[in-house]
C-alpha cells in the first residue's frame, strides 16, 4: 500500500485544524506536532532535561513545566534563545512524528505543522503540502473569537509567521476558507481527497 503523506499548514485561524479534523472523519490518520512538541515540554517532557541542562533552572516552572512566559521574554530580547530551544525540540518532534506516522495503517496521513514553510525542513517528508488561507482580517476575528486573544497579540503572532503569500508559493493544494461555512469547507476537502487518492 502506498500512504500518501501531506503536510498541511496555514497561518493561525486559517482554519487548519478544522481541515485536519475532517481529513480524520475520512479516515486519515492526524498527526498534530504542536501537540507533540507541547507533550515534550510539559511536567516529565522527554526535553525538559536538555532544556534544563541548556537554559538553566529558570526555564522550569514549580510543576517541572517549561516556563513559557520566560522562554518568550528570553526568545524576544535574543533569537539565538529560539534557536537554541529549537535544536532541542526538533529532533524530538521528528522522532516522535515519525513514530506515530509508522504506527499508523491509514493509507493517508496529514502532518498538520503550523510551521511547514518556515521550518523548511518539512517540505522533503510529505509527498504533497496543502495551504489553509484566508483573509488577514478573518484569521484576525476568528483568533480573537477562538482565544480572547487582544488584536495586537494576534498581530504580533501574525508577524513571527509566514506570509501568506510565502505560504501559497509551496502549496500543491490551496483550500481558500474564507466566506464558506464549515459543511462547504468540509466538501471542498472531500473533493481534494478524491483527487489526491
Ligand atoms: P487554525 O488551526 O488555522 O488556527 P481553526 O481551524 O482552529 O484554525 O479555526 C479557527 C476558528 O475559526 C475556529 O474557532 C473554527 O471553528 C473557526 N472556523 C474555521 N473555519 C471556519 C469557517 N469556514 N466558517 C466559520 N468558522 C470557521
């Protein structure tokens, strides 16, 4: 059986993880790697000890957490900090996906990376990436919908991603969610699924 693998990304609030969700209602196997990059950094995380041995106490909350509000402050002031944290965050990331995608016996399975076209090194691991896009000032109202976020955090976020039209530049699909409902969305996924299977 060949599995087809496809990354699947869009900026935050695009609507990437509800096109992963129904990917996972037509049978693909999901793999979140923020949820996996999370999980390692939780109380127990497979890098908590490197981040300790890297940063220092200070990088650990009381629960044995990484302290994020600290990393954020560390990462802002120097962007060595970012990728200090990244070099031991990344190899776990692609372990554990890797692990995941080999114990999965669906014949399509999407990597959902918000970061695919910023971290550069997806692209080669997926046989096709598809791009959730929507207008900056949807992404803006539904984050703040979804989050409570302030506006400006959101701009800022928007700011540290790629653009969008950096991101359309590596698509091999494009789902534009903008002005469609939910059911639109998820039949628009159903043809592509037709398409790419
Ligand atoms: P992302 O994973 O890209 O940050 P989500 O899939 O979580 O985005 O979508 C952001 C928010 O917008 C969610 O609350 C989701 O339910 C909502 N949403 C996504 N697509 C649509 C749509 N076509 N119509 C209405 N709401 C949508």
């Amino acid at each position: 059986m060949t599995v087809l693998k496809i990354g699947l990304t869009g900026g935050i609030g695009s609507g990437k993880s509800t096109v992963g969700r129904c990917w996972a209602e037509l049978g693909a196997t999901l793999i979140d790697t923020d949820a996996i990059a999370r999980s390692l950094t939780l109380p127990q995380g497979a890098a908590m000890p490197a981040i300790v041995q890297e940063f220092g106490p200070l990088a650990v909350d009381e629960q044995g957490a990484l302290n994020r509000a600290w990393m954020r402050e560390q990462a802002f002031a120097d962007p060595a900090v970012k990728r200090r944290l990244e070099a031991i965050l990344h190899p776990l990331i692609g372990a554990l996906t890797q692990e995941q995608a080999a114990a999965s016996s669906a014949d399509v399975i999407v990597f959902d990376v918000p970061l695919l076209v910023e971290s550069g090194r997806w692209r080669q691991r997926v046989d096709k990436v598809l791009v959730v896009d929507c207008e900056e000032q949807t992404q803006i109202e539904r984050v703040i919908a979804r989050n409570g976020w302030s506006r400006e955090t959101v701009l800022a976020v928007l700011g540290q991603q790629a653009t969008r039209s950096q991101r359309r530049a590596c698509a091999d699909a494009l789902l534009y969610n903008e002005a469609i409902t939910p059911e639109e969305l998820k039949r628009q996924v159903l043809t592509l699924a037709r398409h790419w299977t």
